[in-house]
C-alpha cells in the first residue's frame, strides 16, 4: 500500500508538473495513443516515475537540467527489477521534437 507521504508527492508532482510534462500529457492521456492507457507521476516501488503504461510495463521519463547531474542508476534498476522498460526524452524534446517523441514511445509499446 502506498505511503501517505509518497500520495502527497505523486499529487505535488501532478500539480507542478514541467511544461513538457503537461505538453506529452495531452498526447498520452485518455488513451490516445493506440489505446493503450497511461498514468501520470505514479509510483513503482520507492520511486515515482512521470508517466507509465501498466499494461506493457512501459515507464517514460521527461527529464529537465537537474537529471544531468543525477546518477539514477539505482533507480532504474529497482524499476527495471519490477518488470518495467524504461524510455527517457530531454524537456527539449518534448517542445521541438513531439512527432519524434510519440513515434519513439508507440515503437516501445509495439515491443
């Protein structure tokens, strides 16, 4: 069962989002892309992941200048041993590439 604290965060996270989260998040909600169903700021484990897709244990992360100093590799290993693929996009690309973007995330939930 999920922490109160962990619900506090994932609700923070949804309210504050990125303006590139909020931009996918239009393309990704109510099933758009292929039917298939996401879930915004969701937590897998200790960690709460942007978006993911249950269904084909698809997690895609927006990540912003505070990622590049980050080592996650911890992180992605403990979502990884959950079963979960992991796609990453630059803030960026999200802005100046969204046709790139989606089409990267629908070859993944192809797999």
């Amino acid at each position: 069962m999920r922490g109160g604290c962990q619900i506090k965060g994932a609700r923070r996270l949804r309210r504050d989002a990125t303006g590139a989260e909020r931009k996918l998040w239009l393309t990704l909600r109510d099933r758009q892309i292929d039917g298939f169903k996401f879930r915004r700021q969701q937590d897998i484990g200790p960690y709460i992941v942007d978006f993911v897709c249950h269904e084909c244990r698809l997690v895609v992360e927006i990540d912003g200048g505070q990622h590049a100093a980050m080592d996650e590799t911890a992180r992605n290993a403990r979502i990884q041993a959950d079963g979960y693929r992991i796609i990453r996009f630059w803030n960026n690309e999200a802005f100046s590439n969204p046709d790139g973007v989606l089409m990267s995330i629908r070859e993944e939930l192809r797999r």
